[in-house]
C-alpha cells in the first residue's frame, strides 16, 4: 500500500497546485481571458481541477480513516493477534497529525474568513460595463469605426481623452500615435469595451456598440498588446488560446507570418512555457502577435506590438501583416513613427486630445506636434520618409 498512498499525495498536490495555478493565471490574465471570450473555458477549466481536488482530499482522508477504523474495531471486538496493536499504535501518530491538520484546517478557513468575504464580494459585484438586456450580435459589414465626441476618465481622475471625434474607414491601416501615457491605449481600451465612455458614442459600422453582445464585439476585434499574458503551458497552447479548433498548420502558418516558425519548431511547439523553457521578451511578443492573427477578425489592434523586436524582424513582420491582412481594418497604436509612416491614415494624440490628423507626408508640413515627434525619431532631426514599414 505504501508506493499507492505515495502516489495519491502526489496526485493530490499536483491537483492543488493545478489548482491555484488555473485561479491565479485566470486573474492575472484577464485581458487575454476576456479579449479571446474564454471566460467560460477558463471557468470550466478551474472548476474541473476544484473536483479533482475534492477527490484526491476525500481519497487521504477517508481511506486513512478507514483503515485505522477497522484495525480499532478488530482489536478491541474480534480479540485479534497483540501484533495489530502495533500496528495501530504505529499508525496512531499519523492519525493524530491527520485529526490536528483537519482541526488546523477550521482554523485557517476561520482565520481566512474576512478574506473570502471580500474576495466573494468581489466577484459576485456587477461589471460596470453591462450588456444590455436587449443587446443585439453585431453585423460586420466593412469595419468602419467612429468616435464621436468621446471623453473618458480612469476612476474619476484627470481625463485620459477629451472629447475626440474621428472615423475609421473599412479595410485601412490606421496609425494612432503621441508620447507614453498620451491616451492612446485609452482608445484601444475603450473600442474593446473593456470601459464605457464618460460622454460620447463610439460606433462600429453605424452600431452602437453599447447596444450589441459583448461576445459579438469579442468576435469582431482582436487586440494585441504590449505586455503579452503567458499561460503555463505549451507553446501550441498559448497560440490557440485564441482558436482552440485551428488545425497545427494554421498555426504554423501565423507563427512563420511573424517570423518565429523556425525557432519554435526547434524549442518544441509542445514544450511548457516557464517550466521547460524559458523565453525572451521578443518571443513572447511573437507569441501574442501570432495568437491575434489566430483568431482572424475583421478589426485588429496592435498596441506596441513589437516593442521588444529589433527593427529588421519588425519590419519584416509588419509587412506580413499588411499582405496577410488585407482588406482588414488594422489600428497600430505606437509611440514609434517610423511604423506608421505608410499607414492610410494617423491620428496624432497629445495629453488625451486629438491634435492632428492627415497622412504622414501631410502632417509633416509646418511646425507642428508631429513633426516634433518626428524629429526626435531621426538622426539629428533631419527628417526622412525612407522606411519600409505598414
């Protein structure tokens, strides 16, 4: 019986480990969770691993019970051999310690109390941003997107956009672009759903975007941001995350799109993240740029996707993109210039306002913002258009 009790604790903290890592990584990864609608999957996921849990628990307890239970019982009725006392009595520490640990166990679920509390407070609170009970799917018909007059602050604090009005038109590249901190992911944020404008009305091919599911927008826009959110898992896995039906070769396919097939195939699509390897920022930003192009969607954002990619390989991406993604309405969100200079169209935010507006060539003419920004991207602030970039 020894190496099978052996074995049922180490399956029992395997599942408690599990268990916590599914709870912890969840939350910890909520902006992936939500952006690729797996909030039920993550939910079935936990609970799955909560029962197995439960049963490795009942299995060491029960059994350990059960056992001593019985050898009691035969001693003191059935006037068995002197020999199972001892067995018993080597037996009776454990039980001691396994009565203590159940006892200790009130106490910490007592001690814990305050804590759960708040924590089931938390998550049984309403979200500020509420589907509507008469919420309607959104209809794609080209991927136009409109702001109108939005202003927005963070928790009552200084706005973070002041009343910004623009259009998207359907199929084009859109440059959004202004120093950290600017604003600019606010309009990411805010597209998404994650936060309902303080005043204003954004639109999404004439639709309020208020008024439809939140699953249809989910299914309409994908984001890929700076810091991307990695599961401990495998490769394979993290990438379809966003599709979990694609096939391996279409995740070959948008893994050689952001140039990262090759070193993949060599680590092993099937090894562990954080536990059997290790990865550098750049990887991992591959891994999240490849895990929005999984998911194929009419609207694709890309926050400062390439922050940690040296400027060849990021070059060399986005133009994959830009053919890959043709027809689709691709918003770039960046604080680098040079990405943008070919993109149909830049928005030019500074201090949460929509400042300029024009295509590069345009918003280089006179002394503006931009053309500040511009500089400070250039060899001693001589300006040049010759970059290959979206």
């Amino acid at each position: 019986m020894e190496p099978r009790k052996k074995e049922i604790i180490r399956d029992y903290r395997l599942a408690v480990e599990e268990c916590h890592r599914l709870l912890l990584e969840s939350f910890s990864n909520w902006y992936t969770v939500i952006s690729f609608g797996r909030i039920g999957y993550e939910k079935e996921q936990y609970g799955r691993e909560c029962v197995e849990k439960a049963l490795q628990t009942f299995i060491l307890d029960i059994g350990l019970l059960s056992a001593l239970s019985l050898a009691s019982h035969q001693i003191t009725h059935e006037k068995i051999p002197l020999s199972n006392l001892v067995i018993l009595l080597t037996w009776w520490p454990r039980l001691i310690q396994l009565l203590l640990s159940i006892a200790g166990g009130f106490d910490f679920v007592k001690s814990r109390l305050p804590d759960t509390r708040s924590f089931l407070e938390l998550i049984q609170r309403q979200p500020t941003v509420a589907e509507h009970s008469d919420a309607k799917p959104m209809s794609i018909k080209g991927g136009k997107i409109q702001f109108i007059n939005v202003s927005f602050c963070y928790d009552h604090r200084y706005p973070a956009l002041k009343n910004v009005t623009f259009d998207f038109l359907p199929g084009q590249v859109i440059g959004v672009v202004g120093e950290t901190g600017g604003g600019k992911s606010t309009i990411s944020n805010l597209l998404c759903r994650f936060y309902d404008p303080t005043s204003g009305c954004i639109r999404i091919d004439e639709q309020d975007i208020r008024g439809i599911t939140q699953n249809s927008l989910r299914d309409a826009i994908v984001v890929s941001p700076q810091q991307q959110d990695i599961f401990t898992n495998t490769i394979m896995y993290n990438i379809r995350y966003a599709k979990p039906s694609a096939s391996d070769a279409e995740v070959y396919e948008v893994c050689k799109i952001v140039q990262a097939h090759d070193q993949f195939l060599r680590m092993g699509y099937d090894k562990i993240i954080k536990k059997e390897i290790k990865l550098s920022g750049g990887q991992i930003q591959k891994i999240g740029i490849a895990r929005a192009l999984l998911k194929d969607t009419p609207i694709i954002i890309l926050d400062e996707p390439t922050s940690a990619i040296d400027p060849a390989t990021e070059s060399n991406i986005l133009e994959n993109i830009r053919i890959r993604l043709q027809g689709r309405t691709i918003i770039i969100i960046t604080h680098r210039l040079p990405i943008v200079v070919n993109a149909n169209h830049i928005l030019v935010i500074r201090d949460g306002r929509l400042v300029q507006q024009g295509t590069h060539k345009e918003l280089l003419q006179g002394n503006n913002y931009y053309r500040e920004l511009w500089s400070q991207h250039t060899s001693l602030g001589k300006l040049s258009t010759e970059v290959d970039y979206i």
